[in-house]
C-alpha cells in the first residue's frame, strides 16, 4: 500500500543498489521516492506526469539542493496503470 515505509537491512550505502517495483495509479500527477537518513532526506525520486521529468533533489541542513532532471534526452519512461521496474545505485556522492 502508499505510502510505504521500510528500513534498508544494513543501510544503504555506496555501491549497494536498490530494486524498487511499482504500479502506477490511473489518474497519478506523479509520484515520489524518497530516502532518508534520520532526519535528512538523502536523495528524492519524482516523477511528474503532465511535464514528463523526471526529478532528483535532496534536502540537507534543512535546504533543498538543486533539482536535477533525470534522462532529459530520453522519453519518459513511465505510463498510468502500468508497473515499472527502477534501480538505484548508492555511489560515494550521489545517487543514480
């Protein structure tokens, strides 16, 4: 169910990567991922469907960092009703 809420068992830290698997609602604006690591939110995910991006942020120390859009010279990779499948890398600086 949404909003889902785990633990990583052992942390998810560089060189480890993560599996995640969803299924997109049918009326869905976007949708968001988000890690966090106490209290900072160490890396967010959004896809928005009306512009087509794909957006990574983070906010630390209580600041948004830059937004960055994802595969801009791509096609967007995600469809309503449709699941999707999405790995992300933990490297020494970001993630991927």
């Amino acid at each position: 169910s949404v909003p889902y809420a785990a633990d990583i068992p052992g942390n998810f830290y560089p060189g480890r990567r993560l599996f995640v698997s969803g299924l997109v609602p049918k009326g869905a604006k976007q949708f968001l991922i988000d890690f966090h690591a106490n209290a900072e939110l160490a890396c967010r995910v959004k896809a928005v469907f009306p512009t087509k991006k794909v957006l990574r942020t983070s906010r630390l120390n209580d600041r948004w960092g830059p937004e960055e859009r994802i595969g801009a010279d791509q096609a967007f990779p995600f469809k309503r009703k449709q699941t999707f499948d999405l790995l992300i890398y933990c490297n020494e600086n970001k993630f991927e």
